[in-house]
C-alpha cells in the first residue's frame, strides 16, 4: 500500500491530499529515510512523521486491503514515540 493511503486510512493523516503534501516536503521517514508518496510499505516498517510542534513515531502491524473502520483504524500500527 502507498504511504499517503496508508496515511490516511489509518487516521494518522485526516487527508491523503494532505498526506501527500507532508511527505513532498520531507516530513515523513519511511526506515530512517525521507519518503515520496508512492513509498510503498510493508508490515514492520517504522514511520516518522513529523508535525508541527510534535513527531510520532509509528511501526506498521498490518496493511489493509481493503476499507478500515475508526475502530480497526489504530490497530494498524503501534505507536513507539510521540
């Protein structure tokens, strides 16, 4: 899955064209290094994002295939820093 989708499905992001605009400007870290959009994850990844007056740092449980729930949303990933 795409990292803006991954993003935004797992309400991380509210908006994958937001999504998109934070990862064009290097503000998320796919493993350590700067990742585009089309980043495509896998489970295990370790996600960095970094907003405005904080940075999350998230690893990546299961990818979804096809709609998520609010509920099955933060089961997606597993917060390691905020």
């Amino acid at each position: 899955m795409r990292l803006d989708k991954f993003l935004k499905v797992s309400r991380l992001i509210k908006r994958r064209t937001v999504a998109n605009e934070i990862s064009d400007t290097g503000r998320v870290y796919v493993n350590g290094n700067i990742a585009k959009p089309a980043k495509t994850l896998k489970v295990g990844d370790i996600i960095k994002i970094e907003y405005a007056n904080k940075n999350v740092v998230v690893k990546v449980l299961t990818i979804p295939t096809g709609n998520v729930s609010i509920q099955q949303a933060s089961e997606l990933y597993e917060i390691i820093e905020e």
